[in-house]
C-alpha cells in the first residue's frame, strides 16, 4: 500500500495545474482534509515538511511514509494549488466494540488476549490488514483440536463517527472422530498394550463417555511421548518413533494415525558415576539415586533421581541447581555408562518476604505460620510448609508464592505470597426437614478471623423441634509466640429426646470450659481441656437398658423427680493433619484421637469417652478435580467406679448416635442404633373371687420402641469419589465440590445381653434384636453437592439406602443453608 502510494505521489509530480510540477517549488501554505477524530496539531506533527520549505519529489514520498507510519490512516493522497500542499487523507476506523459469536472451546478472554497482540482492542484503530491472519490463526488452532471444518469470519459493521463493531463469527464444527490408530514395528509390546498407555482412543463403547475419541494434536504429541517413556523406562534406550502420519477422511470429519517405531534392544546399566560438586553430602546424594550397576536402563529412574537431588540441594538455599544425567551408550554389549553431573549453583538466601491480597487479615497471621525465615537460606522445602499451613487456615480460598531475584544481588532473592481471602465470618440460617422430625432452624455467627487476628469467636443459637442451645466459643490459636493455643465456651442447651428420634426424656444443661493446646511438631497437636457440666433430667421413660441406672439415682421417695447431675471432666486430644488444605481438602490425612473422662468423687457420674476420627484424601489426577475420600470414624465409651456397690454405667445422655448428614446419609437423625425394651409383665385369671395374678417373668410381654437410645460403641466408614462438578467452569472449583459417597456404620451396647431375655416365649423374645451385636450395619450410597455460597455454606444430600434394619427411619433428600459476610 505505501509504495503504491509513493509512485502515486511521483505520478501526481507530472500532471497539470493541480498536481505537483516536476520541478521544486516553496511550500507557502500545508492543508489536511479528511479529518475526523485525528486532530491537525497531530497530523501535522508526522508530516516533516514545514511552511517555506523547498519541496521535491523525494520530500513528498517521505510525508507519505511518515503519514502511514502513524497508523491513523488506511489512504492517502497528495495535491499542489500553486504553492499550497493538500495532504486529503481517510482515516481508519476507530474500534467501538469487539464481539465474539459462537467460541465455545474458546474463552472470550483468551481471544481478546490474542488479539492484543495485533493490537486490536477497543478504542483502537482498525488495521484491516492484520484481520485475514487473525483468522488464519483461529483456524489452525481449531485444526490443531481436530476441527478440521472450522470457519472463523469476521463482520465489520459501521457506526457514526468513522467507528465501527467488529463481531468475529466461529463455526466451530465437531471434531474429527479417530477411526483407527495403528502402530506400525513393534513386536515386543502389542498394539493393545501400547494403546493402554494413551489417552487417544478409537471405536470407544457408548458408556465410556470419558473416553478421548476425538483428535487432537496436542494429546498426540503427548501420547508420543507415553508410549516412548513406556520403552525407555525398560531399558529399550534406541527406541524411536520414525514417523507419524494423520490423514483425513474426505469429508473431514475423521482421522487416521499411524505411527511407525523402531523398538531395538534392552540395555543394562554398566557403571553410575557422580560428578561436580555435591557441597559435602556426597553420601547423601548417591544414596538418593535409586541407579545400580547391572539393571536395566530406566529413564523414569533418571528423572526422578535428578528430582530428588535438586529438591535436596534445594532444601539448603541451592535454590537453582542444576542437575544433568549423560550417557555412553555402548552398542556392542548393550550397556549404558550413567554420569550424574552436580551444579549447585550458588546458595541463595531470602531478602524479604512479601504478602499481598491479605486485606482483612494481619500481616502478623501470615508471617507466624511461616517456616521459612528472612535472613536465611532459600529452602523450596521450608517454603512449600510455609503455604501448606497457611492454606490450612479456613480463612483462605488460595496461596502462591514466587521468588524474585534482588536486582545487582546474584544470592538474595525476595519471596512474594500472593493469597485470596475467603469469607470468613457467617450468620448461618439453617432449615432442614425430616419426616419423623419435622421442621428444624438455627441460627448463629461464627467469625474465624476476629478482627483480622486469627483468633476464633462464635456466638450461636439454634431452635429444633426437639433442641434449643446458645454458646459463646473464643479461641486464640497463638496465645504464645510458640503456637500454644488458649480458648474457652460458656452454653446452655434444653433437649427434648422425643422429639428427636429418641426414647423420651428431657435435659437441660448449662456448663462452661476452658482448652489449652500445644504444638508437638507441624503436624502434630496435644490439647488440654476442663470443663464443668450441670444437667437436669427430666421426663424420663424407664426402659430395660436403663432399669439399673435409675434405680440408683432416683429419690425413692418421689419417683417422679428430676434428676440432677454435676460433672467436671476432664478431656484431651492428639491430632496429626497433613492437608493441604483447611476447606475442601484434596491430599493428606486428618486424625485425630480424643477422650473425656468425669473427675471422680467431684462428679455424680463417673465415666470416660474414647473416640478416634481419620480422614484420607488421595488426588487420582494431577489437577485433583479428581479425588479419593475415605473417612473412618469409631468410639468407645462407658462407666467406672460404682454407686452403692453398682457398677457405673455411660449416662444414656452421653450415648452415642447415628444418622444425618454428618454421620449416615440417607437415615433421619439419630435414629441408628439399638431400640428401647418394654417388659411389661402379663396376668392370668386367679381362683375364684381373688382377681387376676401376675404371669411368671418367662409370660412377660415384649414392645420395642420405635425411637432410639444411642449406644455405648459407634463405628461408621465411608468412602468418596470428588469429581468436578459438571456444566461448571473451572473457577468455582474451590467454592464448590460434587462427590458420589458410600457410607457404613453402625452404633450398638457392649454392655446389652440378649441371653437375658432367653427365657421369655420365642415369639416375645424374637421380637429383639442383639443390639450388642456391632454387625448391625446400615448402608447407603448417594450424591453430595457443597458450595460455599455467598449467603454462607450450602450442602445438599441424596442418598438412598442400601442396607437397613428394622425402624431405621430414612431420608432421600437432606440440605442445610446458611448466610456469609
């Protein structure tokens, strides 16, 4: 277009009165027209001939140039009227709007970011020039994806003003279906084998909707590299493939592959030598190196010893080491001579930590969890548990860190953590219903980061059919420098046991607390608590398993009285989390073993509780939208000591129970677990004018409960698969987590005896279960929705039973609502 142009303006030099004459003449007066957006002052400035200046042909070529350098004009033509210049110009259009129609494997913002590049974005001027290969580019992309039948268009539509909206339309089409995949030369492995090791597939079964039929270079270049990995790491080191060939079907909507390989032979390692400078942990190193002398060859191996001994000089500040693997491949024998080269690099230490996104939260919060120290060496190791830890806090989505060297300092780098808060106060609203216990709400507020300190404070009451409670917690996790944790709770609850699937009886307590913890290592907690508890029991149903422990503490002289009991317990925790998250974890283990036990002769009760939580995350692929969960939980409690020569019993209040979203999905609350046992003892007819009498014990009658009382042992299991949530994208991957669950557990009394009862009629005693019997389980298996909303957390539960026992009450949907600040 320019040198167009400038012969323009050579030509215009020989035409009439309003063109250029040939020879040079003295510019007295320049004029611009066609201006519409570019002001003259700017147009002028790119023209580099003024008023007076002696003017030629070459003058003239040069403001053309400078002209369409300026990038504002698409045409432009010259005139001379006596000795005025007339620069009449067209200047390109100004881009109002840029629309994308149609992209669905692309995202709007990757294709605006591509197009930046060229240097189309709104406000700018349009370089019609550039469009063709922006389009040209779009389409090699698709290809590369296997769409071969993409079109990409681009409409420019006009507005006032020299502006206009350039609207990019994507057919995108289907990709090309992989007819056939053919492996041409191998004879050690068959094609099946290999193609195990792909991802690429062909002539998939209909049920296998994750299978990847479709072609795609990308995923190629990658399956190349399996397969070649997959010879390489058995000791074929000349394993090569050839070439490959992709052919489509005439109507491009299929492909062929073809690759052709050379296997050659197995090769044995020969010698393993160590070069370079190790900084004084040669044993170390080599023993890290899982090489020996006369195994086969092994490239995985090769890597994974190169990881190992770059994470180990990185541990002490070698954050840049370099660590290369070179081999002297011997033909003959067919043995390979290993020398691992050491470059460590210089010792790097940190300058200064720096933190961002932290706008609620104190900087002080972050640097306490830090494990590695400014002033020190730059540990990857150190600096890896540094995020770790402060990932595990509830109160952040996600944590980032990176290194940046200090300019003119060859060993100081700074390390700048990036994190994203979450919410971490929430007035929680929750409403759920079931069909034994009906309708239930509660409110509260929780603030994980009081003030932005760390510190926990909570304040809750919650109103069930069957419960009403308020507590206040506070806890600062760093009472000291050291992380020794201080807290404590005030509360008070009524529970009305009836109305929760429970044999009837009601409790009203009030209590306060104290809980010191220590940490053990960074894994490990050690903590403390004491507490003291006053109960009155009230309303309540004698049944068989409790006959012995009311009969101890009742006034026998009103029966019908309250039942009061204070209690000081004493309670303590171990705990080891290796998560690598605090919310919606998805690698490492969480377990955690508790116990409580009531201070004797200061109690009314005395007993102790026993119970051991562990969780197990396992990510099943590299990005962990894949993840296995499996979940154990059991306990154990009863009690010691005796009343008046009565051996102690667990309280019936402190039993354990069963069901709900937190335990057994699928099983209304607290209804797993033994039933209650009426003995009721039947009459006969007396003799004549004496009434009736009282059956022996072996004629009494039996009624089971349909409500349950908990009991001493409890054991549940499960077992999840998270799977990224579908029609999601991929943002809401930390606000939103989907899982297919089975759960397993049961809740019964070791201190139950069925033989007790083995006198009764048969068709009295089979109407009782051995509630000892921990055998007992019940199943189910469903589909579990979490998200952390912007009204708070919701969980939403389906679950269908799959193994129940008789008046197990159960549940298809469960959901829970809550609202977050």
């Amino acid at each position: 277009m320019i040198i167009k142009k400038l012969a323009l303006a050579v030509l215009l030099g020989s035409v009439g009165s309003q063109a250029f004459a040939a020879n040079e003449f003295v510019v007295e007066d320049i004029e611009v027209e066609g201006l519409q957006r570019v002001a003259l002052g700017a147009a002028l400035t790119h023209i580099p001939v003024s008023v007076g200046d002696q003017l030629n042909e070459f003058r003239i070529a040069q403001s053309i140039k400078s002209l369409y350098k300026s990038g504002h004009f698409h045409d432009i033509e010259v005139l001379r009227e006596g000795n005025s210049l007339i620069f009449k110009v067209k200047e390109r259009e100004t881009i109002s709007e840029i629309v994308f129609d149609g992209n669905d494997d692309i995202k709007d913002e990757q294709l605006q970011e591509s197009l930046d590049g060229s240097n189309i974005r709104v406000g700018e001027t349009l370089d019609r020039s550039v469009l063709t290969g922006i389009e040209t580019g779009l389409e090699d992309f698709y290809h590369s994806v296997g769409k071969y039948n993409a079109k990409v268009t681009t409409q420019i539509a006009r507005l006032p003003r020299n502006r206009v909206i350039l609207t990019f339309e994507f057919d995108e089409g289907d990709a090309a279906a992989i007819e056939q995949i053919n492996i041409v030369g191998n004879e050690l492995f068959s094609d099946a084998e290999l193609l195990n090791r792909i991802e690429l597939t062909y002539d998939s079964p209909w049920w296998n909707f994750m299978a990847q039929d479709r072609y795609q270079k990308q995923t190629l270049q990658g399956d190349m590299e399996s397969i070649e990995s997959y010879y390489l790491d058995r000791g074929y080191l000349r394993f090569n493939i050839d070439s490959t060939q992709v052919s489509m079907t005439p109507n491009k909507e299929g492909v062929y592959i073809t690759m052709n390989v050379t296997e050659g032979e197995q090769y044995k390692i020969s010698a393993v030598e160590f070069m370079g400078d190790m900084v004084g942990y040669d044993n170390t190193i080599k023993a890290l190196a899982p090489l020996r002398e006369g195994e086969l060859y092994n490239a995985a191996e090769v890597t994974y010893t190169e990881e190992m001994i770059s994470k180990f000089l990185g541990r002490f500040g070698y954050a840049y080491p370099k660590v290369q693997t070179g081999t002297e491949i011997n033909d003959e024998d067919k043995t390979v001579k290993l020398i691992v080269n050491v470059d460590p690099g210089k010792r790097v230490y940190v300058n200064r930590i720096n933190f961002t996104g932290n706008d609620v939260t104190s900087e002080e919060v972050l640097r306490r969890e830090m494990r590695q120290m400014e002033g020190s060496w730059l540990s990857n190791n150190l600096l890896e548990q540094s995020k770790i830890r402060i990932q595990r806090l509830p109160y952040f989505e996600s944590v980032e860190f990176e290194t940046t060297p200090v300019p003119g300092e060859e060993d100081l780098v700074d390390v700048d953590f990036t994190v994203k808060e979450q919410p971490s106060g929430s007035f929680t609203a929750g409403i759920g219903y079931g069909s034994y216990s009906g309708l239930s709400l509660n409110a509260g507020i929780q603030q994980n980061n009081f003030l932005g300190t760390g510190n926990r404070l909570g304040f809750s009451i919650n109103t069930m059919r069957f419960s009403k409670s308020a507590n206040i917690t506070y806890t600062d996790p760093y009472f000291t420098i050291d992380g020794v944790s201080l807290g404590g709770n005030i509360f008070f609850s009524e529970f009305d046991a009836g109305r929760a699937n429970l044999v009837a009886y009601n409790n009203t307590s009030y209590g306060i607390g104290a809980n010191v913890g220590y940490p053990i290592n960074e894994y490990m907690r050690l903590n403390f608590g004491l507490g003291y508890k006053n109960s009155d029991i009230s309303n309540l149903q004698t049944y068989e398993q409790i006959k012995n422990f009311n009969e101890v503490f009742k006034d026998p002289d009103d029966p019908d009285a309250k039942l009061n009991f204070e209690t000081y317990d004493l309670t303590a925790s171990l705990s080891r989390i290796t998560l690598n998250r605090g919310t919606f974890p998805t690698q490492g283990t969480s377990q955690v073993l508790s116990g409580k036990v009531t201070l004797p002769e200061a109690s009314d009760v005395e007993y102790f509780k026993v119970k051991y939580d562990a969780k197990y995350y396992k990510p099943l692929s590299r990005d962990h939208s894949w993840t296995f969960l499996a979940r154990f939980e059991a306990g154990y409690g009863n009690g010691y000591g005796d009343v008046n020569g009565n051996d102690q019993l667990l309280p019936f209040w402190e039993n354990f129970r069963a069901g709900g979203a937190t335990t057994l999905r699928g099983f209304e609350n607290n209804t797993v677990g033994p039933r209650a046992i009426y003995r009721r003892p039947s009459t006969q007819p007396g003799l004549p004018g004496q009434g009736s009498e009282i059956s022996p014990p072996n004629q009494d009658a039996i009624a089971i409960s349909r409500q349950s009382v908990g009991g001493n042992a409890m054991a549940i299991a499960g077992i999840e698969l998270i799977v990224p949530t579908p029609f999601l994208d991929e943002s809401y991957t930390n606000s939103v987590r989907s899982s297919l669950f089975v759960d397993a557990g049961n809740v019964w009394d070791t201190e139950f005896n069925l033989s007790d009862y083995s006198t009764l009629k048969p068709e009295e005693f089979n109407k009782i279960a051995d509630y000892s019997d921990p055998m007992r389980i019940r199943t189910s298996a469903g589909l579990s929705i979490q998200w952390l909303s912007p009204m708070g957390p919701m969980i939403f539960n389906f679950a269908k039973r799959l193994r129940s026992e008789d008046g197990d009450d159960t549940e298809f949907f469960s959901f829970n609502i809550g609202k977050t600040f």
